[in-house]
C-alpha cells in the first residue's frame, strides 16, 4: 500500500465507522464503541507508521471544476503534519479508551462513539489537507462534530445554548477565513499550500495584509482567541472526554496548525497583531481561570489561556524583516516554538480533563471544587497523575510544559519584552490557578458527602491515564523524540548565555509566587475561615471574602464580553431584525398579499357563475358565442 | 311546384336551429335536451346539404357524412349517460341534478 493510499484509509475509516453506526448499530451501543475505538487504534497505528518511518508525500485528485476554478482533493504530509497527525490520533485514541469507563452508563453511547468517528474523520483531514478549500470543508465538519457531541446530553437546556453558541461564535470566525481564502484564490491565483511556498520562495511581488489577517480570523474562532472566546468555556456542556479531546487538545490547536500551514501568507503587520492578540488571549484566559469554581471551566480558561501562548508564539518568530526586493524572510521559529507547545499542550491538557472526568465521574458528577477536597486518598491513581499534569502545565523542570513555555518565552525575551512582561506574568496566574484547583480538589479534607465517597474508574479509564501522564512528563525533551518528528520541535529557538538565565529565572520566579500564593490562599485555614465568615455555610472563595474588589473585577472581566454580546444582539441587532421583517412584510410580503388577494378575487367571482345548474350554463354558453359572433363581426 | 331557394333552406336550418337551441335552453328534461341537441345538429346538416346542392360540390355532403356518423355515436353514448342517470339518482330533470354544486 503507498503511504498516499493510507492515508486516504485513515480518512475513510472513521467516516465509515460513523455511518455503519448511523445506519446499523444505533441501539447497540456496545458494538458501536467497540467499531470506534477499533478505528480509532487504526488511525493510530497508521498514523505512528506514516509519522516515524519518515515517509513525506503529497497527492492531489481533481474533485471539482467549476469553470476556472479547480478544487483538489489532496494530501500535503509534511513533518508539520506528522506531528500534528500523531498527536490527534494518540490524544484521539486516549479519549476514545477512557471514553469507553466514562461513558459506560450513557443510553445513547452509540451516537457518543459515531460523534467522536465523525471528529476524528473531520480532523484528520485538516491535518492532511494540502489546499485550503479542502481544510476550510474540513474545518466546518470539526464545527459540526463539535456541535454533536457538545449537545450530547440534549434534555440539558444548557447543552443545547452551549451547542449553538460554540456552532454560531465558530461561523462568524469561519465568515473571515472564507474570505481570507477566496481573497487569497483571488491575488495569488491558487490555494493549494505548496503552491503558494513555491510562489513567496520565488519572490512574488504581491503583498497583502488582508489575507493572513482574514485567515486568522478563522483561527480566533476555532482556537478560542480574544473577541471570539466566548463559546469555548460553555462548551465544558459536553461530556468531559469530548471537552478533553476537541476542546482542548486538537479540535482548538487547528487554528494554531493553519496558522502554521499558511506560514508562508504571512507579512509583518499582521504577525504583530496575531501576537498582541494571542497575548492579550493568554492574559485574560488566565485571569478568569483565576475565579472559577467548576473545574472544568478552570481548565477551559486554562486552555483559553494556553492557546493564547501559542498564537503568540507564532505571531512572534515568523518572519524576520522585509528585503528591500519585497522579499520576506520567513523564519520557523514561531512556528517551531507553538507547534512545541501544542504537543505538550496536548498531552497535558487531555490529561486534567480525563483526570478531572475521572473526578467528576468518581464524585458522582459533582463538579464544584469547593465540594471536594481530599481526593488525594480516595484516588490516588487519578491524584498522581493529574499532579503531573499540573506540574506539566505550570512549567516546573523537566516535566513537558517547562520546555515548550521556556521556548516561548525566549522567543518573546528576543523579539518583544513587552510581550514577555505579559507572557511571564500570565505564566505565574497558571501556576496560581492551577494550584488552586489541584489543592482544592485533592488535598485537605472533603467538604461534600460526594468527595467522602469518591472511588476511582475503572482500567480503561486508568490506562489513558498513564499514557498521557508518561507523555506529559517526557514530552518536553525533543532529544527523545524521534528523529522524523523532532524535524518542526527544533525549530524552536534555543535561548543562550544571559537571555537563557533570564528567561529561566523569570519563569521559576513567577512559579513559585502564583504556586505559593495559591497554597497560602486556599490553605484548609482560609478555606474554614471564608466557610464561616458566610451566613449560609455555603463554600465561599477565599480570595472572593478577602479580597472582595479584586474578585468583583475578575468576574466583570469574565462576563463582560457575554453582556457586551447580549447587549449587541438584543438591543442593535435584534431591532435591525425587526426593522427588516417589517420591511419585509411591507414590501415583499405587500406586494406578495395583494397579488395573491387579487388572484383570490378573481376566483370569487369566478365561483359566482358555477351555479350547478345545466340551464344556466347553456346561457353563458349563448353569451360566448354571442362575444364570438360580436368579435368576429368586427363590433367589439 | 315552386323551386326552394338556397335562402329558403337556410331559413328553415336557422329556424330548426333556434328550435333546438330553445329546447336546450328551457327545459327540464335531459332527454327534451338531448333531442334539442340533435335538432341543431340536424339544422346545421341541413344548411351543409343545401350548401353542397347550390355550389354543386362534394363538400357539404362529406360533412354530413361525418356529423351523422359522429351524432349516432353521440346518442349512443348520451341516451347510455342519461339510462345510468336515471338510475343512480332516479331522476332526470337536470335542476335536480345539482350534486357537482351542492
């Protein structure tokens, strides 16, 4: 089999498992997960194949031509692609084992498992598009599986608002990026992604900022990015391996990837926005985290956050300047130092959800980290692996996160230290919250009758456990990758001599002050002291009885961009709406109502002269031919 | 023996005619109706036999030939819708026979 050929079965199996499953096994949930996740080990398999034996290729079938304009159906397998084809299908299949204890219990588990198909056939396919028409048909199946699967539970009002929120917030991104693709059909005369390397390589004099920008736009709906945010914390409606798989480490990442993929679009002035846009992202994910009290919406923030890091990243270190022959020097810094931090990413955030499911799950679906609190005996297995996770995800030494964000870092350390005044700090809020969260739910004493009964899943929710806890531990050193996929991680710029000790000791300042301020925060003390400071008894937030002002302004934060949007779809565009459906029903509904009224009318009368009776029609029949006679005579 | 004009022929095929056709309209009677109808038939045959005799041609003849052919169809037909109208509704006035109205 040539490898263009399995990756073309990679495609295929996971859309074939959906339909199998649509058509013959929607009330055998059992078999269902066990077609999926069977597809699923393939994908990985193939993927672990196509990836380490350093096979490259591209392939392309003309699928539709639409006059001039052809659109192929193709594969572009680049080391990009690998990387980002084997952490889908590791993350994927992680989800999919877990999935099977998480979702054991479900009724509709067939349509859960033909979801995830769906997901993994959509998103496999933006890795491996080679053109941009065929990512942007892609990009919209995520979309759509995303929507599925986050309206899982359906009877849940609240999934459903959550569903069509994340479906609506992704098209108005979406609107951009298929203008940032026609525009770009339309300048540089082609989308495929090889093309177009080839095209700035030699020079091409065109030099549009619109394009990479238009783009992007996809991306700040699809990764979550500062204004389009908004949907990604309600999302944590679907079930938690769906929030661990799509919602944090692929499904969001794509936007990163593309951004990666049409690298060579890019021009300064839009890279400086990407990055203050990324940065800005990073800040304020971090900063909400920072009140949250569900811990899925912490790490949902905390993924905000770190989409954030990584779009900065890119924005950062891709290009270098502009020759005066309007040639732009491309460098993969950027792209070295965010795909870096994408995979570790990957494998630590699927690691705090699938161990916060293991919690929820464990805690009989409780979710509010106030009402847990020592889980560290009752789950140990959970409790090992999520403080590695953490461990990961604040940067200590040597466990994954350390290196990707010690790469950002000096990326922004080199290019712009404002960016890294904003980074670093962002950096210590990770470590506050995610501290938070650990020391809350696990340590201490339970404060629920659920965390008192807390018990641990069962293998296959353990396993996907280990693995990722082995990823995120050990992801962080390159030198241990294998050679066909370290390709894009060494790009990833090495810090050296006095950056290199700022950088590292900028990093660990600010992991040991969020860390420790976190730990004096919500020490069992101030827990017990804001407990009973409120009247009610109800589990209050430390930081929200001492330092009320402080929380008040973090939550406006949070919510001011869902008021902002209800104020804007409720007060401008709702009256619009109404002001064009009066117009409508003026205008075309006018004209429309009286054409109709008049054909009504003709019928009325028309009615009038069918009496039933034979005599009276032999009358009219006179007065035709009558009508007859008199025209032919030349009288009428 | 006073030898009839052709207007003289088509006087009476008018007369006929107007006979026929006030029998249609008038009566009550499907099958006072269905003989009206062949009156006028029979007035227009008239008029074309006349028509043929005075131009001496074949013309007029040949329609006649068709018009009896198809007029013996008709009454075929008809007197069977006027035998089966009878005895579905047990009546033959045509203002009782309103059901396509009422």
């Amino acid at each position: 089999m040539t490898p263009a050929r399995l990756a073309f079965l990679l495609l295929a199996a996971p859309l074939a498992s959906a339909g199998a499953t649509a058509c013959f096994l929607r009330r055998r949930g059992r078999a269902a997960a066990a077609l999926s996740v069977g597809v699923a080990a393939l994908i990985l398999a193939g993927a672990l194949w196509l990836g380490f034996s350093g096979v490259r290729f591209e392939a392309d079938r003309e699928w539709l031509s639409l006059g001039g304009l052809v659109v192929s159906f193709g594969f572009k397998f680049d080391d990009l692609a690998a990387l980002m084809l084997v952490i889908v299908a590791l993350v994927g299949f992680c989800v999919h084992v877990f999935s099977l204890g998480y979702m054991s219990g479900d009724a509709a588990k067939a349509r859960y498992f033909a979801g995830l198909s769906v997901f993994m056939f959509s998103m496999t396919g933006i890795v491996l598009a080679d053109n941009l028409f065929m990512m942007f048909i892609f990009w919209e199946l995520v979309g759509f599986s995303s929507w599925l699967l986050i309206n899982h539970w359906h009877e849940r009002p609240a999934a459903c608002a959550a569903a069509k929120k994340a479906f609506i917030t992704n098209r108005v991104g979406d609107f951009g990026f298929l203008l940032g693709i026609l525009m770009c059909y339309w300048i540089r005369g082609t989308v495929n992604l090889t093309d177009l390397a080839v095209q700035t390589s030699s020079g091409f004099a065109s030099y549009s900022r619109a394009i990479p920008l238009l783009l992007f736009c996809g991306a700040i709906g699809k990764s979550a990015q500062l204004p389009l945010q908004v949907w990604l914390p309600d999302a944590m409606e679907g079930p938690t391996p769906v929030s661990a798989l799509i919602h944090a480490a692929t499904m969001v990442a794509a936007g990163i990837y593309m951004l990666c993929r049409i690298q060579v679009l890019m021009v300064p002035q839009a890279l400086d926005v990407i990055a203050w846009v990324g940065t800005a992202t990073a800040l304020y994910g971090a900063l909400c985290a920072v009140t949250q009290r569900d811990i899925k919406k912490v790490l949902a923030y905390s993924t905000i956050s770190q989409l954030g890091y990584m779009v900065a990243a890119f924005g950062l270190g891709s290009v270098e300047h502009r020759l005066e022959s309007g040639e732009i020097v491309l460098v993969a810094a950027g792209v070295g130092a965010a795909m870096f931090h994408l995979t570790t990413h990957a494998f630590f955030k699927a690691l705090l959800f699938l161990g916060s499911g293991s919690v929820i799950h464990g805690c009989s679906h409780e979710q509010d980290i106030f009402r847990m609190g020592g889980l560290a005996r009752r789950m140990r297995f959970t409790f090992v692996t999520f403080t590695v996770a953490v461990a990961a995800i604040v940067g200590l030494p040597f466990f994954a996160g350390f290196f990707s964000k010690e790469a950002i870092l000096a990326l922004a350390f080199s290019r712009n230290r404002a960016i890294f005044a904003v980074l670093a700090f962002t950096a210590g809020l990770t470590a506050f919250y995610m501290l938070r969260l650990w020391r809350l739910a696990f340590l201490g004493r339970p404060r629920s009758d659920s965390a008192e009964h807390a018990h641990e899943g069962g293998f296959s929710m353990r396993a996907p456990l280990a693995v990722l806890a082995a990823l995120a531990a050990a992801g962080g050193f390159t030198t241990l990758y294998p050679r066909a996929l370290a390709g894009i991680v060494d790009w990833a710029l090495e810090p050296e001599g006095a950056a290199r000790v700022a950088v590292l000791s900028t990093s660990l300042a600010v992991l040991v002050a969020g860390g420790a301020l976190a730990l004096i925060l919500y020490s069992s003390a101030a827990i017990g002291r804001a407990g009973a400071a409120a009247a009610d008894n109800f589990l209050r937030d430390p930081l929200e009885s001492g330092f009320p002002v402080i929380f008040g302004a973090l939550v406006t934060l949070r919510d001011s961009f869902d008021t902002a949007y209800g104020y804007y779809i409720e007060k401008v565009q709702q009256r619009f709406a109404m002001l064009l459906n009066f117009v409508d029903l003026l205008g075309i509904g006018g004209l429309m109502r009286s054409l109709a009224g008049l054909v009504g009318l003709t019928g009325l009368q028309a009615r009038a002269l069918h009496v039933g009776r034979l005599n009276v029609y032999v009358f009219w029949f006179l007065a035709g031919v009558a009508v007859l006679w008199a025209f032919a005579a030349g009288i009428l | 023996m006073i030898a009839a004009t052709l207007n003289a022929y088509l006087g009476l095929s008018a007369v006929l005619f107007a006979i026929g056709f006030l029998g249609v309209l008038l009566r009550r009677n499907a099958l006072v109706i269905f003989m009206g109808l062949e009156l006028m038939l029979v007035a227009a045959t008239l008029a074309l036999v006349a028509f043929s005799r005075f131009n001496a041609t074949m013309d007029g003849d040949v329609f006649v030939f068709f018009i009896l052919t198809v007029a013996a169809a008709e009454v075929a037909v008809g007197l069977a819708i006027v035998v089966a109208l009878f005895r579905r509704s047990g009546t033959i006035q045509v203002n009782e026979l309103d059901s396509l109205k009422n």
